[in-house]
C-alpha cells in the first residue's frame, strides 16, 4: 500500500472487514471508530484523509454523516 499512515490503513481494514462497500451498507464515524479501535480524533483524521483521496464517500441524511468505501484498493 501506497504513503498512508498506519491509522488510515488501519481504519481502511476495519471499514472493509465490516463490508461498508456501498451506500445501503455506510456506518457511522462512531461504529468506525469502534471498528478501528483508534482514538477519536486519529479516527476522524483518517475518514477526512481518505475522503480528501477518494477512496470513502460521506452519505449525509439530515444531521446523521455515514462513511462508505468507494474504492476497494488505497492508492
């Protein structure tokens, strides 16, 4: 994998293990973060960080944000 840093990669593993490949399957930045198990802030740094690269979508409903993978591979 190309220049991540380790918890983008971590949290990119956790969000392809849980199956968030699509827009019915998008889960929380809280279930990420359980997912993940990083901390709070390392865990929104790398959602923000991915979505800068592509790679996730942010699906927004009213006040409610989901994350879901777009890409399969990390650049």
């Amino acid at each position: 994998m190309a220049n991540v840093s380790p918890q983008v990669e971590k949290l990119f593993n956790a969000l392809k293990q849980a199956g968030a490949v699509g827009e019915d399957k998008a889960i929380s930045a809280e279930k990420a973060t359980a997912l993940s198990k990083l901390p709070k802030a390392q865990c929104m740094n790398a959602l923000q960080d991915l979505e800068r690269k592509g790679v996730i979508k942010v699906k927004k409903k009213n006040n409610a944000v989901s994350y879901f993978l777009a890409k399969t591979e990390l650049p």
